[in-house]
C-alpha cells in the first residue's frame, strides 16, 4: 500500500512538468512518515532541479493547504529559494499536521511555483498527494433481549464503528459449538458503515438446556478501510442465557396463567349455579309456608 501511495504521488507530481523543455523541473519528492496519522506530523521535501541554461531567481514554492484537513506546523506553506544555477538541485522543506478531525483516505494538494527566468516570471502548477491513515476501530455488542435455554432465539450483534473513518464490505462470521447450534446462516453481510455509526447482524441460534447461564459466542469480522486495506478480527462475545424457570423467578418472563384463570371462571360458574339453586329452594319453602 505504502509503495502505491508513493507511486501516485511521484505520478501527480510529474504531471504538470512532463514537457522537458522547461527550465525548472520537480526531480522527486519525500515524505517522513509518507502516511499521517489524524494529529500526526509530516515532514515534506520536494527536490527542484534547474535543467536549463541559464539561472533561476526568486524561486517561491507554495502548497496551497486551505481546502484540505492539513496545517502548517512550524513553518509556513510557502518555501522561497534565492537562486538556483543550472544543472543544479535545491529543496523546498515543508512541516505539515493533519488535523485531529481528517478522515482517513488520499488528498489531492495543489503545489504553485513561481520563478524568474531572464526576467521573465513563470508559474508551474502541479499536485501532490498526502495519505491519512487511521486504523478503524471496530466493536460488537449483542444487543439487550431474552435468550432461554432449549428453544429458538435471535442473537442480535450491533457492529459500531468507532473510528475516523469509514469502512466497506464488513461481513459478521460466526459458528455453532457444544452448547448452542445455528438456524440460520454463519455469515451476515452488512457492508459499509460509516464513522460514528452501527448496523445490526442477526443470527437464529438454538441453546441447548444443558449450557451454563453465561457463554461466549465467537464472532470474526472482515472489512476494509478507505484504502482499501483489508483487516480481519476475531472477538468473543458474552451472552447471558437463562432456564425458562430462571426467567420467571428473576421477574424476566412473564408466568402462564392461563390455567389458573380458567380454573377461577369455573369456581365462579359453579358458585352461580349453586346460588341459583339454593334461591329456587327458598322461593319454594316460602310458597309452601304461605299456602
């Protein structure tokens, strides 16, 4: 990765001083580190050759850093150089900070060069590129639901990204072992997620009556970053499974009671017509005395 962002650069740079007629030419340019990280520091050298025939004065290198995430750091964007004789190199010396807020990826930076050539001022305009790399930082969490033992449940893992930047083509992995078995497939694709943001991987699982209340379920995840570099993780996730008794007890799941709700309608049937019956008697008893 780190030789492709160099080529690239070298390439951007060439661009605008392809025609070899030019007096003042960019030979290469060097960066320590060649990747920033958000807050870090770059030191930037760009090498300048004078191939003509005469010598260049007044030679102004100006990085032009008002549209991108970066910042001088102790020094200024602009470089000057007295004078350059022909066939002679000189260098124009940079110190750059990417800000705490860049987001990884690679930033196209317009580079102006202004000279005196026979008294004649020029202007060369070219690009350089400067890469931001931030490693992702990539948690997963099951999400708050009642798992029971012995019956179908859906395991939901929320994937959060917690980094700069973005990330593409996440897939969420995961297998079976002794105490539970999967329903559904092993691998949830999910794809980007942007910084500062979740999604959800939802797997149908069956726990066996027979686990601890307390199990760890293995969880690899494969993504890239904005560069198109590829990670992988494994990460074990806790999961906490109850008895359907436990549930009950601890105020988890509600109690069936269904049958005792039947069993109150009956009494109350029974009651009504035992009232009922004991009232015909005394309306009886009653006629009887009367007559």
């Amino acid at each position: 990765m780190k030789k492709q962002v160099i080529l690239m650069l070298s390439v951007m740079l060439l661009i605008s001083f392809i025609n070899l007629s030019s007096a003042l030419i960019i030979n290469s340019v060097d960066m320590k580190p060649d990747q920033i990280s958000p807050g870090g520091i770059s030191d930037i050298k760009i090498e300048i050759e004078n191939n003509g025939e005469s010598t260049l004065d007044d030679i102004s290198v100006l990085l032009d850093l008002t549209s991108s995430p970066f910042a001088p750091f102790d020094s200024a964007t602009e470089f000057g150089i007295d004078e350059l004789k022909k066939n002679r190199v000189d260098y124009a010396e940079f110190s750059i900070t990417a800000l705490e807020e860049a987001t990884p990826g690679i930033y196209k930076i317009p580079v102006q060069i202004t000279y005196n050539e026979n008294g004649v001022i020029k202007t060369k305009n070219s690009l350089i590129a400067i890469s931001v790399e931030s490693k992702p930082i990539i948690d997963v969490v099951v999400e708050e639901r009642l798992l029971l033992k012995g019956q179908e449940n859906q395991v939901n893992l929320r994937v959060l990204n917690k980094g700069l930047g973005d990330v593409k083509f996440l897939e969420v992995e995961t297998e079976g072992s002794t105490y539970f078995s999967l329903l559904s497939p092993n691998s949830v694709y999910i794809g980007g997620i942007s910084s500062d943001d979740y999604d959800t991987a939802q797997f149908s699982v069956y726990f066996n009556e027979n686990i601890p209340n307390t199990i760890y379920i293995p969880v690899k995840i494969f993504y890239k970053d904005n560069l198109n570099k590829e990670y992988s993780e494994n990460k074990d996730i806790q999961l906490r499974v109850y008895s359907r008794n436990d549930a009950i007890n601890l105020g988890l799941l509600s109690r069936n009671n269904t049958f005792i709700y039947v069993l109150i309608i009956i009494v109350l049937i029974i009651i009504y017509f035992i009232y009922r019956r004991i009232k015909k008697r005394r309306k009886k008893r009653f006629a009887n005395q009367n007559d």
